[in-house]
C-alpha cells in the first residue's frame, strides 16, 4: 500500500499526523517519519504543503520585505495554496 504524506516545499520535513497530540499536526525530518512507521520509502508518495514554520515565515517576509514587489506578492501568497 502507498502511503500519500505531504512534504513542506520549504524546509522539506513531512506532516507526522500519527506524531500530533490534540489535533495539531507534527512535522519531523523523513528518516524519522520512516522510523515511527516502518515503512519502506519505495511506499511513500509526496503531496506538496507548507509546514506552519515556513508558512509564517514566507508570509512575514512577504509582507515587511525582502524585495519582493506588489505584483509577485499577490502570485505567490501561500495563504491561497
């Protein structure tokens, strides 16, 4: 069976839903999501995602700085994704 997990575009650490406590998600580096499952990686597909670190930190450079203009601003806010 294949297992689908989504993987931060970013940082590229995957969503551990079995690792979460009280409905929030935990993300943790790929070895150690194969450890916790036991399951060969040839089983694993990705879904893309952003982990909620990287998340807020693209939004916080999108919106003080980082010399990005209006117009790229708007095309890539992570919030629509």
């Amino acid at each position: 069976m294949v297992r689908v997990v989504p993987m931060c575009e970013l940082c590229r650490r995957v969503r551990d839903e079995g690792a979460s406590t009280w409905g929030t998600n935990s993300w943790v580096d790929f070895p150690s999501y194969l450890a916790r499952h036991v399951v060969p990686p040839s089983q694993v597909r990705f879904s893309r995602d952003y982990c909620s670190e990287c998340r807020l930190s693209y939004d916080i450079l999108n919106t003080y700085g980082g010399g990005w203009g209006q117009s790229h601003r708007s095309k890539h806010s992570l919030r629509s994704v």
